[in-house]
C-alpha cells in the first residue's frame, strides 16, 4: 500500500516536472483559432444578431436572414441588381455563402456553421471582396483593371492627416508615428517610399476620422462591424470609424472593444496600394480584425502581391521573410511535438505504475 502511494506521489511529481519543461522558452508564432466566435457579452458587435443564423442552410427561413442577404451585397456577393430580400434562405444565398467561405479561407459547406457564422460577426475593412469584379490570384488579389501608382520608380507618395476630422483621444504625435511605422512595412518591401505632409488637399494619401454618412458612399457603422475603409489607386483616401476605441497599447486600454490603430493602418495602405483581400488568414489582406488583437507584419503573401504590382525593394532579401516565417513555423512545431513527448512518457509512467 505504502510502496502504491509512493509511486502515486513520484508519479504526479514526474507530470509536474514535464509540464514544467513544456513551457514554450522561446518565442513562437500564435496562429489564429479556427473559430472565434464574437458574442453580445463580449463586444457587442454591430452584426451580433447574425449568431441566431448559426446552422442555417438552403430552404431554410429565418428572421433576420434578410440583413445578412444585406451583409453579404455590401462585401460584393450579391448582385447589385436584387436589393428586395427576404427571410429566404434561398439559392442565391447559397451561392454567396460559398463563394464568401471561399474568398475567406473557410470550409466551404454552403451553410451557415459556426465558423462561417464567426467570420461574418468579426469586425472588418469596408472594402468589397467581391471576387466577380477583382483580379483574383492563387492567393493575393487585385482590384478590378490592377491599378497602381503610376509615378516614377523609385516613386515618392506624400500623406497628411486631415486637419477636421481626427480623434481627441489619442495625440497626434502618436497617429503619426503609428502611419509612420506601417508606410515604413511597405516602403520595405517595394521601390516606394512615403513621406508624410503638412499640404492635406495636395497628398497622394489623405487620412482621416470619420462617424457614420461621410460623403463617400460607404458610411461608417459606430462600435465595431466595418472599421475603416481605403480606395484603389490613386485615389488615396484613407478612412477610419470614428466611433471605435482606438489604441496602440492594449496594457493601458482595457476596453474589450479596443481596435490596434496600427494593425488597421497597415491594412489599410495595401488597398491604397493596390491590394484587395486575401483568403491567407495570417496575411494582413484578410478583410477581419477581431478586437484587442494586432496583426502588423507583412507575409509572404503580402509581399508577393504588392511586389507584383511595384517590383521589389532592392534592399529586400524574400529568403529574410522565408526564414522569419519558417522558424516560426518550427518553433511551433517543437513545442507540439513536446508536448506530444510529455503526453506518451506520463501514459507509460502511468502503465508501470499500474503493473507494479
């Protein structure tokens, strides 16, 4: 009995001690889970009432289905020329449920599961996905016609912020150094460099902070739901909700509804550049941004598109990239398959105990 319940005592110390060494000790990549639901509780997101569609499939009717038929013809995946919808899910919805599962990077089931669900209810760029009017790659995609900047290489594009429209809450020295850190991502990667100006109706690129109906066709929606928005070249306006918590550090902000400002600015840039969105989760081109999170770093997907378009910085080595991403990649490889070690030799400890 006594010789049991030593081997019982060593025998959690040994779990213990593996959980202990389990610990990740170096630094790895956290890719995002496969389905993030964002509740009513939680953040009180603009298309929360979508969540009573979870399951819906064809023939099915559902109250509210008609504002999500809404939803899926302002991101560009239902014709323009059908505006009167019903509760129906029908086969026109359908068809835009793939296609929008697709566009996104989901399992493409047609219905209305929880990850579809989840994506829809995440906050968003305003900008259509609509795969019908763009200029679709393997992975990156271009608006409709791939237009550009078409200065000359090596090319210079000015921005400024407007002078009318910004928030009170945050300086702006500290906007300023956060656009300056995202135009820097890009600037390193392409032939283009971005300095910022005092002259706001003469830049290439106007920033501003806008509530609700702002003139441009493409109204803002208050807390969460569409977070910003920015055009094709060479338009070069560059719009951002008003309405939303916005911050840059997320220690000293605690809203559950706080939105990294430098995460939607580099977002942002790539359609000003060109870009459109990109099914690659980890991309910064995926169209949702769900709060409290950041997401600032170019992949290779980003790249690859944007290089497309400009050609690549001749200081930009692609096999630094590779070799950022890959270690990653490994460094979240050895910690599962740590893990996975941890697992087998406690069920074998375990084994002996027992025979014993």
């Amino acid at each position: 009995m006594f010789l049991f319940l030593s081997y019982y005592t060593l025998f959690f110390r040994f779990i213990i001690f593996l959980l202990f060494l389990s610990r990740p000790c170096f630094p790895a990549r956290i890719l995002p889970d496969k389905s993030t639901v964002i509740t009513v509780d939680a953040h009180n997101a603009t298309w929360h009432e979508f969540k009573r569609l979870l399951d819906a499939g064809k023939g099915s009717h559902v109250s509210g289905m008609s504002e999500l038929k809404t939803y899926f013809h302002r991101f560009g995946y239902l014709p323009i020329s059908d505006t009167n919808f019903t509760d129906s899910f029908d086969t026109q919805l359908e068809s835009a449920v793939v296609l929008y599962q697709k566009n996104l990077g989901l399992s493409v089931t047609g219905k209305l599961d929880s990850d579809t669900i989840s994506t829809i209810m995440s906050p968003r760029c305003g900008m259509s996905d609509n795969a019908h009017a763009l200029h679709t790659t393997r992975r990156f995609v271009y608006f409709n016609g791939k237009p550009r900047w078409l200065h000359t290489t090596p090319m210079t594009l000015t921005y400024a912020f407007s002078p009318d429209n910004m928030i009170d809450y945050m300086s702006i020295s500290e906007i300023r150094s956060v656009f300056k850190r995202a135009f820097s991502r890009w600037a390193s990667v392409i032939p283009v460099n971005f300095t910022e100006t005092e002259n706001y109706l003469s830049a290439n690129i106007r920033i501003g902070f806008y509530r609700g109906d702002h003139g441009d066709g493409e109204p803002f929606d208050g807390v969460l739901g569409v977070l910003a928005h920015a055009f094709s070249p060479e338009n070069g306006r560059l719009h951002l909700d008003a309405a939303e918590t916005w911050t840059v550090d997320f220690n000293s902000v605690k809203s559950k509804v706080a939105v990294d400002l430098e995460s939607v600015a580099t977002h942002e840039i790539g359609h000003v550049l060109g870009l459109a969105h990109t099914s690659v989760k980890e991309a910064v081109m995926y169209p949702s941004l769900s709060p409290r999170t950041k997401k600032v770093d170019l992949k290779i997907d980003d790249v690859e598109g944007v290089q497309a378009l400009y050609g690549s910085n001749p200081n930009f080595k692609f096999s630094s990239l590779l070799e950022s991403e890959n270690s990653s990649n490994h460094a979240i490889g050895l910690q599962r398959t740590f893990s996975s070690w941890t697992i087998s030799l406690a069920m074998v400890f375990l084994l002996l105990v027992l025979h014993t």
